[in-house]
C-alpha cells in the first residue's frame, strides 16, 4: 500500500475543497434553517458540482464518468463534508450506487438508463431498503421468514408489480432512480426471498410520500417512499429474481468502504474552527490553547481525525485492491470516523465554549450534522456485533 496521492487525486481533492469552501460553506447555514425539509436541497450548488464532474467520480471512463477508485472518492468525499455533510451526502450516495447501475445492470438496462444519467446534472440515485418495521433487522440481519422487509414485488406478467413503504431513504425526493429491495419469495427470511429492481422516480404508483425533518444534515432529503401498485417493466430487475443476497455481498456493492468519509470532513472543518478560535480567544491573559485543558482538547481531535483518515484509507484501498475483502473493515471504519467526527465535533464545542452553542456558530451545525452517522446505514451496536460474530463464528441474535 502506498498512500502518496497521485497528481490527479491532488487535483480533485483541490478542485473539491475550493468548491465546498467558496461554493458549499457560504450556503450550507441558510438552507439549514429553511423550515421545509423540501427546501433545504441547495439545487444550484448541486447542478455546479455536477458541472464539476463530482456526480459522477464512480463511473467508469468508458461510460463518461470520473473512473475514480474507491481512496479517490474517499479523498474528495473528505473534502465536500468539510463543506457541508447534507451536500457530500448526496453526492457519496450516487457514488455507492453507480457500480451497482453500471456492473450489475445488463446490456440492455445500460443503454436505457447510462445516458440520462450521465447527461442531467440533477440525477442522483438512491437505495431503498429500510421500512417502518425492519431498520436493525435487515443489517443484523434478523432473517426469519415473515420478518423483516415487508415491501413485495409480484410478477404480473411482463411487469412487477410493488407495494410496501420505505422510510428514512437518504436521497429520498432527490433521486431519479431508485434501487428497490422488494420480497419476491416470502417463505425466505433477510434478503433470500428478495429481489433489487430499478425504480425511475416517475413510475406509476410511487411516491415520495414526504420529507424527514430532521435534526442534521439538512441539505440531504431524508424521504418516505410509498410503492402503491407501483409498476416497473420486469427488465428492471437487477441480477436474478430472489438474488438480492448476492448483490448485497457482491464487492460491486462495497459502498460502504468509503462510508465515514464525508464526516470525517465535518469532523476537520470543527476542528479548524477549534484551533482558529484558540488563537484568537483570550483569557486569563492570554490565547486559551496556550491553557493546558484546551491544549489538550486540540491534541485529542488531531488524534483522532487522523487516526480515522488511517482506517478509512486502509480499508478504501482494499475495496479494489484486496485480494479478500474483509466486510469486518468496512463495518470498523464506518463505526470508527462516526465515533471519531462525533466526539471531534463535541470537543469542538467545548472548546467555542458559550459561543459554541449558539446559531450564529457553525459549530453547533456540524455537531448536529456528525450525530446522523452514529445511526446512518446501520447502528453502531449493530456494526460492533456483526464484527464480534464474524471473529467468533457466533450466531448473531
């Protein structure tokens, strides 16, 4: 492993810095405060970063896209959270389904989908798997037949037909196409039994029922999704019917490899503001980072962002470059830079004091924001566990 970058990714992870900082950053207060969550997608900045080539960094050159490896799309990813985590988030999320559009797909689903992707600016891509019943239960998982994941797919001669609910999809209302986890067998439990079909956002019969208000990470639509006999040709099907399982083990969908990055970035942008801020603020007669209390505040964040940038670099490599991959390191990493951009961020806090706390700071902004990742994509008890039982041979309950 060498992680001298190379001259292109320096040259993206400039052009992804001074975009979030003269682009992201001088917006991100102002759409957090909009009291709509509908309102809150700053489109303008999304279009400009897609005019950038930021949209679509994971397809692969062939297709029109950036070609960037799993360590490239963490670098840039950094970056933009260090702007605003709502931004990098959508972003990242079009980046962990992309191979899946453009690897899993076949030929025909290629040429149907590929060129309207590349081409508009504003088409991002989503997954939709979590439900009002079945969060924890699907990433454990809990795979009793009749559990979990309750939305079904049936065929009904060349088409599928869906119903069932989703909530809390990230992209959710942004997205123009939808990767849906549907159950096509129900006498299977977890995702045996289910099936991964392409949905575009103006199919028949679905819906984005509305938009989570939420507490952070504003700028990224969090939505409930309504299937309502929603149709879809049966060539939407990705793979095999009842081949979901495979998917989700595939290394095609080793998203997560990279998942931590953008909050690391939101961790750095706290802990920049920290360091500045203990220059200029005086007390006791002097700057409070030369107080030993705040000195060592300083040190623990610098610790601990680097210490996160570490895992997340190790395990981002060996996405593509592994011979095995281990799941156990994306699991780690994202529990890892979550913990780490969250405890940053609240340090970050303590060292603003008074003044962190308020509005006009942002720091009270990124700590709200870093918080969304201790539960995003899984919790992070989960995550511990799901490590345990891998090291054990344990059956996980």
């Amino acid at each position: 492993m060498d992680f001298a970058l190379t001259e292109e990714q320096r040259a993206l992870q400039s052009m992804a810095r001074e975009f979030a900082a003269k682009v992201v950053r001088p917006v991100a207060a102002e759409y957090d405060r909009k009291p709509d969550p509908a309102d809150c997608v700053p489109w303008k900045v999304i279009e400009e970063g897609s005019k950038l080539g930021l949209r679509t960094l994971a397809l692969g050159e062939k297709h029109g896209g950036g070609g960037c490896d799993m360590l490239t799309l963490s670098i840039v990813g950094e970056e933009l959270g260090a702007g605003d985590l709502g931004v990098a988030a959508t972003f990242d999320q079009t980046w962990k389904f992309t191979p899946i559009i453009e690897h899993w797909t076949n030929d025909e689903q290629r040429a149907r989908f590929l060129p309207g992707f590349v081409k508009d600016h504003l088409y991002h891509l989503a997954t939709a798997i979590t439900e009002p019943d079945s969060g924890t239960d699907h990433v454990l998982p809990y795979a009793v037949p009749g559990k979990g994941i309750q939305t079904r797919a049936e065929r009904a001669g060349d088409k599928y037909r869906i119903n069932g609910t989703k909530q809390f999809i990230s992209n959710g209302g942004t997205a123009k196409l939808y990767i849906a986890y549907a159950r096509t067998d129900r006498s299977q439990g977890g995702f045996k039994g289910m099936s991964a079909i392409l949905v575009p956002a103006d199919t028949p019969g679905f819906k984005v029922a509305s938009r989570h208000d939420k507490m952070g990470r504003r700028l990224l639509s969090n939505g409930t999704l309504v299937f309502d006999n929603a149709e879809v040709p049966a060539a939407n099907l990705l793979g095999k019917e009842n081949g979901a399982e495979e998917l989700r083990t595939s290394r095609i969908a080793r998203g997560r490899g990279g998942y931590g990055a953008t909050v690391l970035g939101t961790g750095r942008a706290a802990f920049e503001e920290a360091v500045e801020y203990s220059k200029q603020r005086v007390q006791g007669g002097k700057p409070i980072g030369q107080h030993q209390a705040v000195a060592q505040m300083i040190g623990e964040m610098y610790t601990r962002l680097e210490t996160a940038r570490m895992i997340l670099w190790r395990t981002s490599w060996a996405v593509d470059h592994a011979e095995t991959f281990d799941p156990k390191l994306s699991w780690a990493t994202k529990v890892f830079c979550s913990e780490s951009a969250y405890e940053v961020c609240r340090l970050a806090l303590e060292v603003h004091g008074g003044i962190g706390y308020m509005r006009e700071c942002p720091i009270e902004k990124y700590l709200r924001d870093a918080i969304s990742f201790l539960h995003g994509a899984g919790n992070n008890h989960i995550f511990r566990i799901k490590i345990s039982g891998s090291i054990t041979g344990f059956p996980l309950h």
